[in-house]
C-alpha cells in the first residue's frame, strides 16, 4: 500500500493576507485598487441611464420654454389686440 503524502494543517498556516481596501484610516472611505468586471459592468449601465435621464430632462425643459413662449406670444396677441 502506498505511502500518502503529509497533509499541510490549514490552521497552522494562517488566512491569506488580505488587501487593503481603503486607502487611510480615519477619512472617507474609498475603495483602492483595480474595479472588478462586475463593478465596470453595472457602473456603465447606471452611466447609461443617468445620460438617458439626463437627455429626457432637457427635452421636457426645452418642450416646456417652446410652450411657454408660444403662451406668451398667444396672450400678447389677445391683450394687446384691442
């Protein structure tokens, strides 16, 4: 019957050091090192959004100063018809 080999004791060797995620203590935490995919992944999808957000609030501000001039030219025209 063959020998096995010993068995390192997983104990003995301690966890595997691990990497700082914040740059100093004390102060606002922010991550250090490379993103994940993940973390890429989802952050250019909400950037995706906020841009399409973002161009739907200045159609809806453009939309309502057209109305808003028409408005006034219209009423100017009434008032001042007399």
């Amino acid at each position: 019957m063959p020998v096995a080999a010993p068995r390192e004791d997983r104990a003995s060797a301690g966890p595997a050091p691990a990497r700082p995620r914040f740059s100093r203590p004390g102060t606002i935490a922010r991550a250090t090192g490379q993103p994940s995919q993940t973390l890429m992944r989802n952050a250019t999808a909400e950037y995706g959004f906020v841009v399409r957000d973002l161009r739907r609030i200045a159609i809806t501000a453009v939309g309502s100063l057209v109305l808003l001039g028409i408005a006034t030219v219209i009423a100017n025209f009434v008032v001042f018809k007399q």
